[in-house]
DNA sequence: GCGACTTTGTGAATGTGTGAACGAACTCAC
DNA sequence: GTGAGTTCGTTCACACATTCACAAAGTCGC
C-alpha cells in the first residue's frame, strides 16, 4: 500500500535507452508501419529483446501479446514519459568552435530542444550574431532563463570556466546541464548533470585499440 | 597457473574512469603535485574513495601506503594503459556542420588524437580545404588508412549514410570508430564502437526534468 | 626502534543491470 | 470454438559494479 504512489522508478539504464527506441518508433511512424514486436526493435535498436520488453513494461502495459507493441501508441507513451510533448528551450554557453557548431546544428530544434540563447563571457563576442540569435552576455542569464523560459544549459567554454558557468546557470534557475566541457564539473542537488567528452571518448577506443591483440591471443 | 597471464581485466566502468583521472593527473603534474591521495583525487573526479583505488589497482599497486599515489609515476602507467604513449591518427567522415567543427577543435590533437584526414561523400565538398587539410572523398579511405596508420574513424555524416560509412571504415582496417550520426550501427567482430548522442543526451535531460517534481514529493 | 597516524589494497556485502525461460494473453485458420 | 502459433510481461538466476570496512604497510616524531 505505501508502495503504491511510487509504483514505477525507471532506472537509470532504461532511461538511457528509451531515446534510442525513440527514435526507431519515430522512423518506423515515418514509414506507415503499425505495429513493432520486441524483438524487431530490439533488433534496430542493437539490444536484447528480453531488455526491450523489460524497459518498455516500465511505461506500463502497452504492447498486446500475439501482435506486438502498436507504434503510434507507443510514440505517445514514450514522448510524454520523456517530456518531450512540449519543447524545452536551450542556452548554449560559450560561443567558441564547438558552441558555434552546436548552434548551428539543426537536429537539436528539430527534436524538441530549440536554441533560445547564446552567451559568453568575452565581451568581443557580446552582441555579435549567429543565425537569428544575438550574443548575450553571460551574466544576464537570469533574465533570459526567465523570459524565455530555459530549462537546458549546454556548456562548451573551456574548461577552468566551466565551473563558473555551471554554478550561474545552476543560479539562474537551471536545473537541467550537459557539460562538453573536459572537466569535471559539480552542480547542486536536484539538477542533473550529464556529460559528453569528446577527449575521454576516443581515449577509452585507444584503450580497447591497445588492448585488441593481448586480450584475443 | 592458467589464469596467470590474463590477471587484470579491467572493467569497462573502469575503463571509462581512467581518462578522467588522467585529465586530472596532468592537471596536478602541471601545478607540481608530486603524491595525491586516493580521497583527494576521488573529490577531484567526483566519485567515491574506495572507487579510485579499486580503479587504480587494475592497473597494478602503484601507490604507497600511508602517501599515496605518486602523480608522474602514476601518469606513466595510465598513460601506458590507456595506449597513450604514442599518437592516434584520426580520419573524420562528414564534414558538414558538426565535422567542421570537430576539425577545427584543438582539443584532439593536444590529447594524442591528431586529425590526419577528413573524407566527404559529396563531390562538390571533395578537393576544398579545412585548416590544413584537403578533403578526400570517402572511397579513398582504404589509401588514407594505410598510408597515415588511421586507427580511429569518427562518424560525423548525416544519420541515414552512417552505417555506410562505418562498414567503409571497418573495410579500410579502422578498428575503433566514434560515431556522432543519430542513428544506431553495427560494425564487425573486433572493432569497437562508441557513439556521442547529442539528443539522446537532451532527452535524458528532458526525462529527468519532467519526472523532477514526482521524484521529490 | 616504538607508537600514533595515514592511506592503500582487497574481501565481503549490497545494489543494479542483463538475459533466459516460461506462463498468460492474444490472433488466425478452419 | 478449438488448436496452433505468436508475442508480451514477469520471474529468477547470474554477472557486473559500487561501497563499506579493515588488515597490511607505509610515514613521522622522538
């Protein structure tokens, strides 16, 4: 009975995956396909089917036994599981190589995560424009987060101001941050902090690339 | 006896660990730290104490009781484990957008990763230049490999020429690819994929975010 | 050289994630 | 409506990862 509330925690793992099948409902929408089995999906989404019925019997019991999962239905379910039935506005800080291109990059507007705003700390930079967006100075995050109604930070200064910046979004009443940045950055309770390190990324492939030969002898 | 040469498998958590306390061993050699604790460093990478050292003995028992860790020496030996000892020529596919700015990102070759070719599908991209480099045409790839010792390939193309490009990659004897595009791949027994999801990334963001409130009731 | 203190390295306990297996629930042909 | 076939949802056992707790092994002051 006390349990009941909180019936379902999807867990971390299957939080991550639910994007990817995503995305596959999303394609199969595309091309007027009805109904998906697990093991179909599991198959396009490169996992185990077993895996596939586990994380989606988390949303609840969406699929019909003998036919599979209907892909319409499941794209709703999973769309508003993942709050993505509304869009989510993004600040990108640090308008340097990497920021560029990520403001440049249409895929982010196109699933639901519209660049709203751009800041930096130079001041060179403050006023510029890039796209439709001018740059802001970083310190009028606040205003902006409010105005515009920002709930993602995306980091791509360089590192030692990475901190920085974190903690003034974090300020601003951010409560959602992906950090490019290659440091480790910390952000109070109750906003999440995820990572992408380019860097980390190929040095954990060089591991494995450095370990190919001895590990099959 | 038998399971005497093949002692340490290091765990893939593991493995993705090690970068991050690289980046922050080299941070400290820079600011002349000669021993760090493993509480110390554990703080500096945020993760638990017993994490770092359980971490750090896969490698084997290169600190001192009582002390600590010695940075340069421990510096050599991630370094050697990680295979960082020498270069890694990368090739990147797809120089739209996101390629571009990979390209020009500094942060690769000051990590070991020197950018060594940039190939495209398209013709009228083919033979222009990018910083100091002239881009090739895909189907060039199994020369550049050979001829620049290219170990890693980084998949920067739109989403539906992905799988294309990576069995291209596999072929031309790449056995670690990072793969950018939206799109699920597969490569061949023997390389190593990773992949760096931008919107997946968001979306996780999003989940956490809308589930914030139920989470903390 | 001894005792107080520090910090590693690892065994054991706990928590999280995965995959095989199987009953339950559905469709379809006849 | 019955039987054969399909596919989901869930249980169970196991593998992997994390954290605690503590003996072992060092330092340092005197």
């Amino acid at each position: 009975m006390a349990g009941d509330l909180q019936k379902r925690r999807i867990p971390e793992a299957t939080v991550a995956r639910l994007p990817v099948y995503l995305r596959i409902l999303l394609e199969l929408a595309e091309s007027k396909t009805a109904t998906i089995s697990s093991e179909r999906l599991a198959e396009l989404a490169g996992v185990n089917a077993a895996k596939v019925r586990k994380d989606l019997s988390y949303l609840g019991s969406y699929g019909t036994r003998g036919v599979g999962y209907d892909v319409e239905y499941l794209l709703f379910q999973m769309s508003r599981e993942l709050g993505l039935n509304h869009d989510w506005p993004v600040v990108i800080a640090g308008i340097g190589n990497l920021g560029s291109a990520l403001a440049n990059y249409g895929g982010f507007t196109e699933r639901g995560f519209p660049v709203a705003a751009l800041v930096d700390a130079d001041t060179t930079k403050v006023g510029r424009s890039l796209g439709d967006l001018e740059i802001r100075h970083v310190d009028e995050l606040p205003q902006l987060v409010d105005e515009l109604g920002i709930a993602i930070g995306v980091i791509a200064t360089p590192a030692h101001v990475a901190q920085g910046v974190a903690d003034k979004m974090a300020e601003a009443g951010i409560h959602s941050v992906l950090n490019f940045a290659p440091a480790v950055i910390t952000v109070p309770d109750g906003v999440s902090l995820r990572k992408v390190d380019l860097a980390v990324e190929l040095q954990i492939l060089s591991f494995y690339q450095q370990h190919r030969h001895e590990q099959t002898v």
